[in-house]
C-alpha cells in the first residue's frame, strides 16, 4: 500500500509540477497612467525567452543616451558569441557588427550570438551582464524578475512576470522614446540581405508599435505587443502558450478588449471628473529611471577593450598593442613562465586578460585551429600575451603566421622552451 501511495503523490507532483508550467499569464495595461486593463495569472514566475532581450536593449540604449556608444561603432564578434544557438545572424568571430545592426538584429531577427555581442561589449562577460541587467530591474521595480543571459536563451533560474514585463516596456517607452521607434521596424539590410520581421503582430495589427517575441521549449510562447490608436497606447503581455498562433490570438484579443476598456474608463473619468487611476505595478517604472552608478563605470570600462579588441583585429598602425612594433620576419622568442613545450605564435600583448584571450580566440578561429591550445601567460609588467600553442614545428608555426599576416593580424612564432 505504501508503494501504491508514494506513485501517487509522486504522479501528482509531477502533474503539478506540469500544470504550474503549462499555465498562461496574460496581462493588458495602459502605459500613461498604468492602469491594469486585465489580467491573468501576472505575478506567476514563468521564462522569459527572447523577452529578455528587451533589458538588453533597454542597457544598450541606456549606454548610448549616456554617450558610451554610437550607433555606428563597431562591436567585435568573439567565439563565444559566434558559437551561439539561432535564432542567430551567424555573425563571424574576429569580424565586427555595428551597435545599430546588433540592436535591429535583436528587435526584427531575435539573434541570440548578436544579444551577446552587446553584453560582451557593455561588461565584462555575459554573466555579469547579466548581474546588471537583474539590479536594473530591481530599480525599476521588477521584483520578481532574475536574469542570467542577455538572449534569453534557458536557465532555470532566469525568470520574470506578465507585470514584470510590463514594467520594462513601460520603462522602454518612457525612458527611451527615441530608440523605442526602432521596434516597429518590419525589416532591415544585413549583408546584402533584407531581414523580415517575424512579429505577426507588428505586421498586420492596427496601429502595432512592437514589441518582442520568444519561445523556449520550457516555456511555450511569449509575445509583448504595444499599440497606439488615438491618444490611447497599451501593452500586452502574454507568456506560456503552446502554439504562437494561440499565442498571437491571445495578443490581440487583450489589445481590442484593452482598448474598449480603456475608452470606456476615460468616458466615466470625463463624466466623473477623476483621472484615471495609476497602478502600482508601474508606478516606479513610469517615474524613475535606474540609478545609473549601477552600470555606467563597468560600461565604460568594458566598451573601451571592446574596441580595442576592434583595433586589435586590424591592426591599423602596424604595432602589437601594449609591446610596440615587433620585426617578425623570421623571429623567434623564447620567453620564461611557458609551460607549453611546443611551438607557439603570439598575436598581442595587452593590459586587459580578456582582451588577449578574445585576440586570440580571433586568431584560432581564423587558423581553424580547434586542436590547439590559447593561454594567456602575464609578462610581469602588467600584460598579458595572446599566445596559442601546439604547433609541431617552426614552420608549421611560421605558417599560421603567414596566414594571419594576410589576413592584416599580426604574429610572432615563439620558440618551445629546451
């Protein structure tokens, strides 16, 4: 009997554990005054998928308004972004993507190895990108919402709500009504290719502004849609349903049930001579903005190796950066603290570890060199060296640096220690 007992209970636990899952939030508010129109389930923990990208774009936009970037710079590409699952653009490591490119691939294509490229380029690493993207939150008053990725892509503690959402979108269009235009945008021209917006929602829905799809397998389907008719401009959040075609009806039936409602309170307001009430579930996105001290250093900080990653890649002045010019016909060094007794190449020297790491990753990449092995050992004068070693012999060293040389990297072949 107690072996039939405990199937039981373990058979309703997972069949709870499915319900929780499988439930749907919903949620419609005005995004002026806040007010909730209607609402399912809207403090329910469910994942985000591709609505996360919103806060990275929303940190992205922040860094510009704030000067940190322009929408022409140039971000580099490292592996790990280029190794990212699609959706993606299939960007290339040792390559650059403009910011604006990067921001509309996100919004039209929802391209997971461009939303790292952004986080990689505003902090130190997607984790700690991540780390700010979840205080950002905090600030703005998402409180049941954590990030751990800036694409959205599964972790199981990477979570947020329909109201959370909500909130963002508020903030969005608040915070940064200028870039929030770009969200419209049914297409754009990547590489000689014109990239269709997959929004069905933005495509056909009368007066649609944006915003963001997504779907993860844990999940299901998850949209964010906002709409502007007359003086009226409302959000819908919908999160957790099983086809995008159930998911983009649920969309729309909450923007025209959304826009009724709304009509009909400010009919009632005008005749009663009371505005409109104000939620509190946007009351501090609508009037506050994150308290900058939180990202804007580490920004700073990061965009500048960022694009010294870029300049590295090109190598426009003929120097390794960090060491000066290096005459590397026919050169071999030998330097102490390597353990490593093949032949190896070097293709910079910088102040920043990452910064060496990424150079070399780049020139790996470029060489196919999957079977070997990238160190950054330190010089003892607070710089690292981009090495990669494994090479068999000088001349299969001289090779790779033949190669790279071409392609406008520089590189030096370093002996194996005896």
């Amino acid at each position: 009997m107690s072996r039939i007992l405990s199937v039981l209970i373990i058979c309703v636990m997972a069949f709870c554990a499915f319900a929780a899952n499988a439930t749907t939030c919903t949620l419609v508010a005005d995004t002026k005054s806040g007010l909730i129109l209607s609402s399912r389930n809207a403090n329910v923990q469910k994942y985000p998928a591709s609505l996360t990208k919103v806060m990275t774009l929303y940190l992205t936009f922040e860094a510009i308004d704030n000067g940190l970037l322009k929408m022409d710079d140039k971000l580099p590409i490292s592996l790990y972004a280029a190794r990212q699952p699609k959706s993606k653009l299939y960007l290339k490591v040792g390559e650059t993507i403009t910011v604006k490119d990067a921001i509309l691939a996100l919004i039209i294509k929802s391209a997971n190895d461009a939303a790292v490229v952004l986080a990689e380029a505003l902090a130190p690493s997607e984790e700690e990108f991540a780390k700010m993207m979840t205080a950002t939150a905090q600030e703005l008053g998402m409180k049941n919402t954590t990030f751990k990725n800036a694409s959205g892509l599964h972790h199981p503690d990477q979570k947020t709500t329909a109201g959370d959402m909500a909130i963002l979108t508020i903030a969005m269009i608040n915070h940064h009504p200028e870039h929030y235009k770009l969200f419209s945008r049914k297409s754009f021209y990547y590489k000689g290719k014109i990239i269709g917006n997959h929004n069905p929602i933005v495509q056909s829905y009368k007066g649609a502004e944006g915003l963001k799809t997504g779907f993860i397998s844990a999940v299901g389907y998850n949209i964010i849609s906002t709409a502007r008719r007359g003086d009226n401009r409302l959000v819908s959040v919908v999160i957790g349903y099983n086809t995008p075609k159930a998911r983009d009806r649920q969309a729309v039936n909450s923007l025209n049930k959304g826009f009724k409602l709304i009509t009909k309170q400010k009919t009632i307001a005008s005749k009663t001579g009371k505005d409109l009430k104000e939620s509190p579930l946007t009351k501090t996105a609508v009037v506050k903005k994150p308290n900058k001290d939180l990202y804007l250093t580490t920004m700073q900080k990061s965009l500048v190796e960022a694009k010294q990653v870029v300049l590295a890649s090109k190598h426009t002045d003929d120097r390794l950066l960090g060491v000066g010019y290096l005459d590397i016909n026919d050169v071999n060094v030998t330097v102490q603290g390597d353990t490593d007794n093949t032949w190896a190449i070097q293709v910079g020297a910088f102040e920043s570890e990452k910064l060496a790491l990424q150079t070399a990753q780049q020139a790996a990449y470029l060489l196919r060199a999957r079977d070997k092995t990238i160190k950054t050992p330190p010089t003892g004068t607070n710089l690292y060296r981009s090495r990669i070693f494994g090479f068999e012999s000088k001349q299969e060293a001289n090779l790779a640096c033949k190669k790279l040389r071409d392609k406008k990297m520089q590189c030096l072949p370093i002996a194996p220690i005896s």
